[in-house]
C-alpha cells in the first residue's frame, strides 16, 4: 500500500549533549470521544465518525477516497507516490502483503482485477490523498455487493492509528503532521509484525512513540557522542571536571557473587518517571543511583529531584545532555540534593530555585565509582551492592518499540542515553540479563524497565552496558 502526502515536518538540529530526549510535546486530544469502528464499510463507518480533531477528521479523506469505487468510475493518473513501507526498518514493499497477511488474512479478499489495476496507478478520490497498492500488496478490494470497503492494508492502519491516537491523547497541528505520524505508525506496525512473528526471545508492541520514525527517534532520545570521548581528547573545560575513582578490585571483600539481583523487589527503586521533552536522562540516572544509595544506607526510600539538577547543575546542560559522574560532583558540592516534591519536575530548563528547598538528609555524596569498562564481573559486583548508573545505546528501533523479553543482538555501543541498572537474573528460557529502568514512563517497554541481555556476544555489552556505569558512594 502506498499513501502520497506532502510532508512538512521539521526536525531539530543534533549537537553536544543534543540526543536524549523521548518525543516532542503534542496537545492533549480534546474531548472522550469514542471511535466506532465497525466491521462492515470500513470508508463509511470512518466518515460518519465524530471528530473534535480537525487535523485527524481531514486524514479520513483517505479512507473516503475509496467510496468512489461503489459509486462511479475511478480516475487513475500516473504519479510516484511516497512508499508507505520499507522505509526506516529495513522493509520493503514487495513483502508488505505476504508479511502481514499471515496476521490479517480476512485482507486477502478483494476483487483482482482492481488489485491489478491499483498496482500500477495511484486511485484518487474526490480532496483525498493518493492511495495505491505496490509490489503485490493487495490494498482496496470490492465486496460483492458493490460496497466499497478498504481491505488490508489501508483499513488496518487506519483503525490501528486511530485507536493508537484515542489512546495516547494525541493531536496533530495539521493533516500533514497527521499524515506523518500515520506513516510512521505503518511502518512501526510492520516492524512489530515481522518480528514477533519470529522467535528472537523479547517482543515488541506499540507504546507512546510510535509515530516517530527511526531518524526522529534518534534524535530525540540520546545524551551526546562525548559521552565515550576518552579523557585526553576532551575540550579543555570538561577535561578540567574531577572524574570517579576506580572501583575497588574486590568489591564484595569476597563475598560470593549471588546468582540475582533486583532492587526493585528489595524496595531501594522509586516508581518509573518520565522525562518528557527534555535531554534529562543523565538527570533522572544520577537520582536513581543516589535514591537507592540513600534506602540502602537509611532504611528509608526518598525521591529525589531531577529537576533541581536540570536547572542548577553548572557541569552539566539541563535538558540538552549531560553526565552523570558530573551530576554527582554538583552534589556533592552542593552538600546534597532536594526531593522531588519540594522541587518538583517541569520537563523544561529554568532558573535555578535551590534556596527554595532544603536538601535530603542524608544525601551528601563522598565520592563516586567508576566501575571498571568491559568487565561483565566488575559490574555485577557493583550492582550487587547498590544500583548503578549506566550508559547505553537506545537508538534502534527494537529498543524504541520494546516491549517484554530479554533483548538480544538489536543495538551496538554508541552511548547514548543515561539509566538505572536495577540488578540482573536468569529468564525461564534460561537467558541471562540485567535489569534496566528507562525514563520514558512506565507506558514504554515492560512497565517502564528493560531486560538486556549479559555475556552478550559483543565488546561492551549488550547496548553497551558495560562501557560507562558508576555510582555514588554518600557521605
């Protein structure tokens, strides 16, 4: 299936520190209104649907578009409308149908001498977007009764994206940001397809980011190349900051490595936030390594606050990136950091309103550790005695759409996005994996936490993770 519609889409500009921030800020879809897709006449079902959201009202032209088929003859023109498919995952148009018709059968029915005809020429009906079948897809069909029904793959997407919109309280500026997110939404669906239809161990699904494409993804989600920058080839002003010190060779005093770890169980984990539309990851990282720090050492579990280091913070950038051994230097020259509550987060940079708040008891840092790099033992010392701070690289669309499993074998060790490490274990297939919490809210991957997995077959880790982890050490 092929949908052709200008789009005018902008997309910020990459930098220093510039790649870590999930999504961008929509409006809240207005109203509860509820979407009565039925079974039968799918184009007409969807134009007598009640829309408060012009914007997404004007997309179900392309659904409308279809009803001439029932009522008169269709206008063909020649035109090379923009492929739905095979764009940003790696797919193609000539499998679209054969992929996805193996979940949606009921889309093979149609009339073939339309098919035919539709593959080669773009149907355009009355003010609506071009819309046309490519490489063997099987796209608009005719019932035997004349009526006109969008069948697989139109009908699918359309349903799927406006359920995905209700859900999410989505809104769009205009039909061709609409548009945009429609078809990036295909092709997320696409991915999700293929690849639970496969057995890789973890499975993906829709969630919040959808419909962004793989490129928006990457630019919105990541903390800054520097991030692996050795110290010698740093600028002059971040070389100058205090690094960690190195961990201690045994950490445990020789105490036996236990075969699981998980914090969240053990109480020492606050809930998963969100970050928003802001570069704050190493933010919400270095409160998670200090909120554990502080329940293993008090007894007691404090939620401390990100947004206090995105306003205050002077080694670091707010919400264009950061580092979080340079988050726990600030604190530790700050005496401590405030609560969540007393300073609570806003998703957006600020003047700093430090002598508003008065700092946790008990959250004076001494100093940090910087767990040996590529030592899958090292880090599982660490980890086993507090949480950790790490580094991954959380720019592939596996880990945009991840959603349950132990993820194996879908990114590199390009470090771009700061995290919690929460402990590790063993799934019931018998894979070893440590146990992440992201910042993109618990809608995202499982509940907001991510499983990667250990003694992965690459330098580095899986994701990365054994490149840059540390954790403070309080006073």
């Amino acid at each position: 299936m092929v949908l052709s519609w200008p789009s005018t889409r902008s997309h910020g500009e990459g930098g220093l520190y510039s790649l870590c921030y999930p999504g961008h800020t929509n409006h809240a879809l207005p109203g509860r209104q509820r979407l009565l897709l039925r079974r039968h006449s799918t184009a007409a079902t969807l134009k007598k649907t009640t829309m408060k959201n012009s914007s997404l009202s004007l997309l179900l032209t392309a659904a409308a578009a279809t009803s001439a088929l029932a009522s008169s003859e269709p206008r063909f023109e020649h035109a090379p409308p923009e492929p739905l498919f095979g764009r940003g995952g790696g797919h193609h148009d000539h499998d679209s149908h054969d992929r996805v018709q193996h979940h949606h059968p009921r889309h093979a029915a149609g009339n073939e001498q339309t098919h035919q005809v539709l593959k080669e020429h773009v149907l355009r009906g009355a003010g609506g977007p071009a819309i046309a079948t490519a490489g063997g897809g099987s796209g608009v069909g005719l019932k035997a009764d004349g009526d006109a029904e969008l069948l697989h793959p139109l009908a699918h997407y359309l349903l799927g994206f406006f359920e995905w919109t209700y859900k999410y309280g989505q809104s769009w500026g205009s039909v061709h940001e609409a548009f945009h997110a429609l078809q990036n939404y295909a092709r997320a669906d696409d991915k999700i397809a293929l690849h639970n239809h496969e057995d890789a161990g973890y499975t993906l699904a829709h969630n919040a980011y959808s419909h962004m494409s793989w490129q928006e993804f990457r630019e919105h989600f990541s903390i800054g190349k520097d991030m692996v920058v050795p110290p010698d080839q740093l600028p002059a002003e971040f070389a100058l900051r205090p690094r960690g010190e190195k961990a201690p060779k045994e950490l445990l005093r020789g105490a036996p490595i236990p075969d699981e770890v998980d914090w969240v169980a053990k109480g020492a984990v606050t809930p998963v936030k969100n970050q928003g539309s802001c570069g704050s990851c190493w933010s919400f990282s270095t409160t998670g390594s200090m909120e554990g720090a502080h329940f293993i050492k008090h007894g007691n579990l404090a939620v401390l606050s990100e947004q206090e280091l995105v306003d205050c913070d002077t080694y670091d950038m707010g919400c264009n990136g950061g580092l979080m051994d340079y988050s726990f230097h600030w604190i530790q020259q700050n005496g401590g950091i405030c609560s969540e509550e007393d300073y609570p987060y806003t998703a957006a940079g600020d003047l700093c309103k430090k002598s508003t708040c008065d700092v946790v008891e008990g959250t004076m840092v001494d100093k940090w550790v910087d767990v040996a790099s590529d030592d899958e033992q090292a880090l599982m010392e660490a980890v086993a005695q507090q949480p950790v701070s790490i580094a991954i690289e959380a720019d592939q669309m596996s880990f945009q759409l991840y959603s349950g499993g132990v993820l194996t074998a879908a990114c590199g060790t390009n470090l771009d996005h700061g995290v919690l490490l929460v402990g590790y274990g063993v799934s019931e297939d018998g894979v070893k994996y440590w146990k992440v919490k992201n910042s993109w809210g618990p809608e995202w991957g499982a509940e907001g936490y991510i499983l990667l997995k250990r003694e992965a077959d690459q330098e580095g880790g899986e994701c990365g993770i054994l490149e840059q982890a540390s954790y403070p050490v309080l006073a």
